[in-house]
C-alpha cells in the first residue's frame, strides 16, 4: 500500500527554513525570504497590494505581459500609476527609469520584470536599481525568468522585494516560489493599511507568525511535496557546478539558438530572425523568433512540433502569447532544455517545417552556426 509520493514524514519547521535558507543564496541576499505556498503569481500580487499604499504614486515598467499584470493590480489598490512601457523586442534603460522619476518624484515603488521569458528580452536591474535607490523609492522585481539564467544581486542591486520561481532556469517545481523582503518594504508595507492581513496574500501574516517567532512552527501546512522539490533541485544546481554554471550553460544556449535561427533561413523579411533586435538586449531563459512575414506563426509552430520525432522529449516551442501569436515563436530553452542537443532539435523541426511552407531553410548552416556560437559546457 506505501507509495513514494503519499505517506511522507511530515515537512518539519526547522526543514522548511533549511529550504529558505538555501533560496536566500540563490538570491544573493541576507534579507528575510519567504517561501510561498503558490506559483510565484502569488508573492507577486502580495507585493504589489502590500506595497502599494492607496493614493501614492507608483512607476510601473512594462517590457512584456507580466508588466501588464502588474499595473491592474497596482491600480486596483489605489495607485496612481506611471507606466513606462517599452517595445518588447528592446528592453528598458535606466535613463528612462531616471527621466521618469525626475517628473514624478513622489513615485514611492518601482515594479520591473528582469528577463520576460514570453517576450524574450531582459532589463539591466543593476544599473535601474541604482537609480531607484538614489531615488528613495522601493524596487520590486519580478525575476522568476531570470533566476539561474543570469546573474541575480538582490542585495547589491538594491532590489527591495524580489520574487522567483523554480520551475524556468532552475529545472525545479510550479507549485511554489519565494520572495525576499528588505527591512525598508517591511516598514512600508507595515505602515500601509491596506496591506492584505489573515489572507493567502499576506506577507505580513508570514512575518508575524513564522518570521518573527523565529521560525519555529508553520503556519499551516506546507506543499511538502513541491518543498522537497524546490530543495532537491537547489542540490542539483549546486552539485553540477553551481549558479555559475547554470548561467553560463542558459547563455550559450541562446547564443546558440540564436545564431542558429539567424543562419536557418538567412537575412530579410522572407526569413526568420531574432524577435529581440540587440542581442544584447535578449533573455538567456528564452529565445523568441520572428516568423517570415509569408507565414502564421502559430502555425509554423503547429508544424515543426509535428515534425519532431515521435517518443522525444517535447520541443519546448510555443507561438507568442495573445496578439504576438502571428508573428512569434517563443523557444523555452531553460532548466533541462538548456543544452545544445535542444538547439539542434529545434533548429531540424523549424528547417522542416519552413522547407514544407516554402521558405527555404538551410539546416547545415544553422547547425555550424549555432555550434561555433555555443561556448557553455559540452551537454
Ligand atoms: C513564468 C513567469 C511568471 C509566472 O510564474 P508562475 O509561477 O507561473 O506564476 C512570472 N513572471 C515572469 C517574468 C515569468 O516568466
């Protein structure tokens, strides 16, 4: 009658904040860290509504849909809400970050998303997180695409709430996520009385009960099973050469893919190309594409899934979400689809698929391409 999944020893105290302890590494930060019990939607939210005090002015940047996301629910709990939005193949500036503040400089929070593995692009939070400090105001960071992918410096870049997830770049779980919360959010969120209380969406709730009484008892019973996957796959990062290593393999991966796309078909609007123009400006969680301006995306997506081999691993392709799906393709490369053997799959169903609808696609130079951009580790 046992089975591996049910019947567990119940997930202790002490075992649980064990788990945070190591997420606060991962998070290069020595504030407090929370593991929430939900997908990382949820610490985003009780951010955003613990923050965000009613009548304050807050600036909101938008690289991609999440961003989107973010200004309801600022809205919704009384803000007044700046948004910054940029074209999703670019990502955001500082200089942009600084001229906003500069107009409104009773702005008292900052939302920003790092990589936006939907749109493909990612923001320089060093840089934009100087400029927020010298400000004054609080920074909160959605960098649940970006965590694993690329280099994370909660405390050093100044980022007041950062919230990740386990299941892109860390090869992890959906089923929880983590936020960090800096003394200065505590105050705000504290002194704002419309801060979420004896709710799922309560970070306060989680200070008062299991923070500050020393982490001692759980306030209710914890996702055991996603909390030992969470810690197992911590291990895992550790044990194949850390943090380091997983960045360097995520980045070379979309190098890889992304010369290889650029290679498949050749330059022009008749081809395929990079969605995100500078590739300085492109996530290392995801890769999106162009589609040749002749075809659907959805449908060239629909097409390359069905010319991969049958009993594989799934291609982790996808058109764009909502009105992007014409023209782009979104290629998940992160956690164990972060290998050149990934690049190479999608480059052979794309090549198929786009020599089936006419466009002629070149496999052979994409491989060598995509090779000689490759420089991570050998898979
Ligand atoms: C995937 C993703 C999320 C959503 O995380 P869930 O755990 O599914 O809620 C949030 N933000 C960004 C930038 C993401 O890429």
């Amino acid at each position: 009658m046992s089975h591996p999944l049910l019947d567990l020893a119940p997930l202790s105290a002490e075992h649980f904040a064990s788990i945070e302890r190591r997420i606060g590494a991962v998070l290069r930060t020595d504030a407090d860290v929370i593991v929430m019990q939900g997908e990382a939607l949820l610490p985003l939210e009780g951010c955003i509504r613990g923050a965000a005090r009613p009548g304050s002015t807050a600036l909101n940047v938008i690289t991609g849909p999440y961003g989107q996301t973010f200004g309801g629910w600022l809205r919704d709990s009384g803000a007044n809400v700046i948004d910054i939005e940029v074209p999703y193949h670019t990502s955001a500036s500082a200089e942009a970050v600084r001229r906003a503040l500069a107009e409104h400089p009773e702005t008292e929070l900052v939302s920003l998303v790092h990589a936006e593995a939907a749109t493909g692009n990612t923001n320089p939070v060093g840089p934009i997180g100087a400029v927020v400090r010298e400000h004054g105001a609080l920074l909160m960071l959605d960098a649940v695409a970006s965590v694993a992918a690329e280099p994370l410096e909660t405390d050093r870049w100044g980022v007041d709430l950062c919230v990740i997830g386990a299941q892109k770049a860390m090869g992890g779980p959906a089923g929880v996520s983590a936020v960090s919360v800096s003394e200065r959010a505590w105050e705000r969120i504290r002194t704002n009385p419309n801060a979420p209380r004896r709710s799922y969406l309560s970070l306060l709730d989680w200070k008062e009960r299991w923070i500050d009484t020393g982490r001692t008892a759980l306030p209710h019973a914890p996702a055991q099973l996603e909390m030992l996957a969470l810690e197992a796959c911590v291990r895992r990062i550790e044990e194949n050469g850390g943090l380091d290593s997983s960045i360097a393999r995520h980045r070379a991966t979309a190098a890889a893919m992304r010369a290889g796309a650029e290679a498949l078909t050749g330059q022009g609007g008749e081809g395929l190309r990079p969605y995100v123009t500078d590739a300085r400006d492109a996530a290392p969680v995801a890769t999106t594409l162009r589609a040749p301006d002749s075809l659907d995306a959805r449908e060239l997506v629909t097409a390359a899934l069905a010319a991969a081999p049958p009993n594989s691993r799934a291609l982790p392709l996808a058109a764009g979400g909502g009105a992007l799906g014409r023209e782009m393709i979104r290629v998940n490369h992160y956690g164990p689809d972060a290998t050149p053997g990934t690049v190479v799959r999608v480059l052979t169903a794309l090549a198929e698929a786009l020599n089936a609808a006419g466009v002629r696609a070149d496999l052979d130079a994409a491989s060598t391409a995509a090779e000689s951009a490759w420089s991570g580790p050998a898979e």
